[in-house]
C-alpha cells in the first residue's frame, strides 16, 4: 500500500543517515574535529556514550552530507593533486591528544585546507565571522595535515571555510580563508582537556550552549538540562550569539523599514512617469479593483522585540 511505500522509503533515508560514519564515530563515544569547540558538555556526554534521549531534526545534516558528498566529486575531478575528502589527518595536541578525522579538502599546492559549511542563507555568517566550533574543526585538520606532511608548516598555512547556502537563495559560494594561527592550538587543546578532566572525574563540563538553544538541536537535552531550570520568556538573555541574533533583527527590521521609506519617496517622485533608464524600465500599471473574501488566517508565533522599557 502507498502510505506504507512512503514510510519506507522515509526509513531508507532514516537509516542511510544513522550508518554515516561520522554519526557512527559519535555514537561511539569518539570525539571528531567537528565536536571541538561547539559545546564541553556535549563533548563529555558523548565520550561517556550516553544513550541519546531526544530526537532531533536532521534533516539540514543530511541535506548538507549530500552537498559534501557533490561537492567532493567535484574538487576530485577538478583537480587530481586536491585531496578531496580522502585522507584521514590526525592532529596530536601537545597534550598528547589525538583528534581524528577526514577534512573536506587540502590542496597541497596552494597549502590550504578547506572546510565545506553548508548554511541557510550567508547573512548571519558574514556578520559573524566563522564560528569558534567552525575555527577548532578546520585547525585541526591542518594541524593534522601538516604533521602528516601533506601540508608544509614551515611555510604560510591557509584555514578556511566555503559556506554553501544548501536553499539554492545564493548563487555563489561564499569564502572565509586565514593564515593558520598557531597559537590556537593550545587553547584547543586546553578545550579538550576540559571535557578530558571532566569525564576521568565524573564531572559536568561548561554546557557552552543556551538553555533555548540547546532544546532544538541537542539529542542529550534530557540528560543534560532536563533536572535542571528550564527558563522561559523574561531571561536575561547574555549568550554572546543570541545577543548578536538580537541586534541582527533589530538592524535588519530598521533597513528594512528604511527601505520601505525609500520606495515611498521615489514612488512619489516617479508619478506618472513612464520611460527607460537604459537600465530598468518604469511603467504604471492599472490594477482592476478585487473583492478580498474574508477567510482565516491560520495561527502563527510571531516573534516580538522591543526596547526594553527602564
Ligand atoms: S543540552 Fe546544551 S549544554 Fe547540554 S550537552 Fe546539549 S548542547 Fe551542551
């Protein structure tokens, strides 16, 4: 029966995606370089292979494993001497501690590695900058690439990111590539050797991620948060990307009613002309009167900030 061939084949997909190596490595309890620097707690929790006791949406990780996969085909054919999501590097830490795992490309001519982010639209990013957890992964990768020899440490090393926009909006890639810093090896390192303590005693680590944050993308919320207080409305909001989510809402929503106000003035300063610029074409065009039937419009949660009254 269809609703049966249509739960199959969403069960295909389902599985596909859990026997991924990299969700494999995680349930293993084997940090990648992907797990550095996104959340201590997180890293501890999966060390100590906790059973996951929340599902998640997955569906943006599968979108973006596809477009990894697309795209290292690509890098393959375009260039034989690009190491194209091949070669596993491991970085030894000065600790000791090795971290594992497949970077996405290393072109070992123009001494770079480069991470593939897939991201929905590039404004938060190119506000932002790359992530810490983004900036962790990708120096691990070269860390791991130089010590293998695949990339030549006595000359200038590259990191970078190419952001994707997985829903189509953005024609272009879009680029972040730095020098390697080598000084923040030791701060990854010293990031490790928090989750490291932290497992060998029994202990919780920094839970690096916000409460409301953390309930949408965390398969440990339950174990995790869920003994603790779970805030609501009225929290002092003071995680420094939530704060820059905020001010990007207020700057976006002021542009936009600034936009607003642009067109009104030149509407005004165009009426009644018709003609070309050579660029664009002006026309004014009659609209026939419709009768709108009422109708209902279906609930929604609309999100509301304001300035906050002293
Ligand atoms: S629930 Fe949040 S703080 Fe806890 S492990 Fe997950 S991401 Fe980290």
């Amino acid at each position: 029966m269809l609703p049966d061939l249509q739960q199959r084949l969403a069960q295909a997909i389902h599985d596909y995606s859990y026997a991924d190596p990299r969700s494999k490595q995680s349930r293993d309890g084997i940090l990648g370089p992907s797990d550095l620097g996104f959340c201590r707690q997180k890293a501890v929790l999966t060390t100590r292979e906790v059973a996951r006791t929340d599902e998640t949406n997955e569906a943006a990780a599968r979108i973006g494993t596809a477009i990894h996969r697309y795209v290292a085909q690509a890098f393959a054919q375009a260039n034989q001497g690009w190491i194209a999501d091949s070669e596993k590097v491991t970085a030894t830490f000065p600790s000791g501690v090795a971290i594992s795992g497949t970077p996405d490309l290393i072109c070992p001519s123009d001494n770079a590695i480069i991470d593939v982010k897939t991201v929905d639209g590039f404004e938060w990013v190119k506000r932002n900058g790359t992530s810490q957890n983004h900036k962790y992964q990708r120096h691990a990768y070269a860390l791991g690439a130089m010590q293998a020899g695949l990339l030549d440490g006595s000359q200038t090393v590259y990191v970078g990111n190419m952001y994707i926009d997985r829903s189509g909006k953005e024609p272009e890639p879009f680029f972040i590539i730095e020098e390697f810093d080598p000084s923040l090896t030791g701060e990854v390192d010293s990031w490790i050797g928090d989750v490291i303590y932290a497992v060998k005693n029994g202990e919780d680590a920094s839970r690096d991620i916000p409460a409301a944050v953390c309930e949408k993308i965390c398969p440990f919320f339950t174990a995790c948060r869920g003994g603790l207080e779970v805030h609501d409305g009225g929290t002092l909001i003071e995680d420094a990307e939530l704060l820059a989510a905020v001010d990007m809402y207020v700057e976006a929503r002021e542009l936009s009613s600034h936009a607003e106000q642009m067109k009104k003035e030149a509407q005004r300063a165009l009426s009644g002309i018709n003609g070309s610029t050579g660029t664009y074409q002006v026309r004014w065009v009659e609209v026939a009167p419709t009768t709108i039937q009422s109708f209902e419009k279906a609930g929604y949660l609309r999100m509301d900030v304001r300035k906050v009254r002293k």
